[in-house]
C-alpha cells in the first residue's frame, strides 16, 4: 500500500467517527477464546451471493416448476401477435400515453378489421413478453423457502442470546461483543441473499415498487456492512430475525394465488397483514429503534457511524409506513369498494391471464381497456432487513 492510500486509509477508519469515544481499533481486534468481526469478512458473502443463486435456480426448476405444473398451472408463453404496424403505432401512443384512446371505428375502417380484432390484437400484444405465471409461482417459491429457513436459523440462534431476551445487553459491554460462530454464518448468509437480490432484482420480474425495493436492498446491505464493522451485530441480528418473519407469511399467500387456492389465500394474506402490521410497525420501531434511540444513549457514549445507523434504521420505518399503506389498501377496496382485491406494490401492473381465441367472437364490444391489474398479488422482497 502506498503512503498516499494508507493515509486515506487511516483517515477513513479514524477512531473517533467508527467506535465509542476512548475506543481505537485494538480494543476491538478478536479475542482469544471468540471470534470477533472483521472487516474483510465482508468478502465472503460476495462470493456466496452467486452460490445462492446457484441454490435458487435448483430450487425454482427441480422443486417449485414441478409442483406448479402437478397444481395445474401452466407453464404458458405469451404469443406475439401477427406484424400490424398501424396497430403497432397505435400500442405504443397507449403505452407512452395513459389518457390516449382508441379511435376503434378509424381503425376499424382502415385496416378492413372488427373492433373486437383490434382489442384482440392490442391486448395480446400488451401481454407478449410478459412473465407467466408459473415462473412468477418458482421465484416466489423460492423467497418463501428462503424466509422459512432463515427465520428458523435465526430464531435457533438467538433463542439462548442475552440480547433476544433482553435488547439493552445489545449495548451493556460494547463493543467487546464476540460473534459466536452460528450467528457468524446467519449474518453472512444473511448479507449474500441481499447481495443476490440486489443484483437479480434486474432480471427478475419487474415490479412497480422498483426503486423502493432496490433502496431497501441498499439500505439492508448498508446496515449490515455498518453494523458488522462497528460490532453492533447484536441489534443487526434482531432486526434481520423480525423482517424474515413477515415475508413467510406474503410468500405463501402469493403461491396460494397462483394456484388459485383463494380461501386459503385470504386467510394467509390476514395472518401476514397482521404480522406485518405487529413486526414492522410495532415490534420495530417500538422495541429496536426505541431501544437504539433512547436507551443506548443511557449506556454508551455516542459516536458518528452510530448516527448513521440509527438513521437508516429510521429509513426503513418510512419504508414499512408507506408499504403498509398499499397492503391495508388491498382489504379496504375488498370491503368499501367494488374493485376486485389488488396490490398495487406488486408484479408488473399488467395482466397475464391468457386469451382464448375463441373470445374474439364472443359478447358485446368494450372500447375501454382492461385495467391489467391482477388480483391480489402483493410482494415486500423481501425484504428484509
């Protein structure tokens, strides 16, 4: 290393700004008898990202697509329709203009076509290249088994923790926290599922909340890089154990949709309202961000990364509040409207039911278009911390 970077360097990893006041880095530096963070443990997950998308695509393939396809979903594509390029002209001003209606009786005329094989044409255009449903069914299956085992882990690690039974032993003796080797390996793997997700969130399927989730992603990754390299794994562990939670319950009811079980999956998408509502809303901010706040303060002195933390802790509540919005959003046009049961943070707003053939010639004319917005699907990814 040059002079040049180890002074950047020390600049950087200055005392004061990473740990408690009094505090250098040899205080911190692991112990004889525990393991202790390390920055370059932060390595690790990177490389483990691409495992675990290894064990996704095993999981969405050899377990998920068979077990959709025995539920009877169909592993459908959606056809392009044949070369038109004055309804192809027409697709896009709909597209690139949400008010643009169709003049259906001019085109009708011109192109020597019925209006029902013009909304034929245009909404099978509008569903080419869509994701089917069977492949939305593996990825979701996917994230749920993911979020069963994590939270299982978790749990079974933390059970006989000072700090899950207590949150201020988060902060009694800090930062002479050793990392015990089971909670090393759940923070690791933790940090390279969101590692994996951050960079397949681009060729996933895409969703409305978009840059939501990829702040989210961001800011999850942020925390638990902060959080390891300032020892504060104790309060990062909490908070990844209760966003896994919730995630369960979203995933089960979106598999239970794609499988058109709709009882079971309004019963499911209750019991995740209530534990999104109790762990992200309540359990939280109520008890993390309270304790990190307030009672932290009381028991260590204060230095700048940990303001950094707590603000991004804060950025995550604002998250869940606007996210909680959406998901009671879905109850309420079930109750007090007519509107069919909708998610409005969910796949792509477009519907993907496919079209028989045979409808063309059957009922009356509708000169509006469908409003594309399936039923029912919601998505958090995950996610998270």
């Amino acid at each position: 290393m040059s002079e040049g970077q180890r002074t950047l360097s020390d600049m950087f990893w200055t005392d004061h700004v990473w740990l408690p006041t009094n505090m250098t880095w040899k205080d911190v530096e692991p112990t004889k008898d525990g393991v202790h963070t390390c920055f370059s443990d932060l390595w690790y997950p990177i490389p483990l990202a691409l495992v675990i998308w290894l064990i996704r695509l095993t999981f969405e393939r050899h377990i998920f697509k068979p077990l959709g396809l025995a539920l009877g979903i169909k592993d459908s594509k959606h056809a392009k329709p044949a070369t038109n390029d004055v309804l192809e002209k027409e697709f896009m001003m709909q597209k690139s203009h949400k008010g643009h209606e169709v003049n259906y009786v001019q085109l009708s005329a011109e192109l020597n076509m019925t209006e029902r094989q013009i909304q034929y044409w245009l909404r099978k255009r509008k569903l080419y290249g869509k994701t089917n449903t069977l492949t939305k069914f593996c990825e979701t299956g996917w994230r749920f088994s993911y979020f069963s085992l994590a939270f299982i882990y978790g749990l079974t690690c933390l059970w006989d923790k000072s700090w899950f039974h207590n949150i201020r032993h988060c902060w009694y003796n800090y930062p002479h926290h050793d990392v015990p080797r089971e909670v090393w390996w759940y923070y690791v793997f933790e940090m390279a599922f969101y590692w994996s997700i951050s960079l397949s969130q681009f060729t996933d399927i895409k969703r409305k909340d978009f840059v939501e989730m990829f702040i989210h992603h961001l800011i999850t990754i942020c925390l638990l890089c902060f959080s390891w390299v300032c020892n504060l794994h104790r309060c990062g562990t909490l908070v990844l154990l209760i966003h896994d939670f919730a995630d369960i319950f979203l995933d089960l009811a979106k598999l239970c949709h794609y499988a058109k079980y709709n009882v079971v999956c309004d019963i499911v998408f209750a019991f995740f309202a209530v534990s999104w509502i109790v762990t992200r809303l309540g359990v939280f901010p109520l008890w993390i961000l309270h304790s990190s706040i307030l009672e932290a303060p009381q028991i260590l002195q204060m230095f700048p990364v940990y303001y950094i933390f707590n603000a991004m802790l804060s950025v995550l509540l604002v998250l869940h509040v606007i996210w909680t919005y959406f998901i009671l959003k879905i109850p309420y046009n079930m109750l007090f409207t007519e509107k069919k049961k909708q998610d409005t943070r969910s796949d792509s707003s477009d519907t993907e039911d496919d079209i028989d053939e045979a409808d063309v010639g059957k009922s009356s004319i509708n000169h509006t278009e469908t409003n594309g917005i399936m039923p029912m699907k919601t998505d958090k990814e995950h996610h998270s911390l």
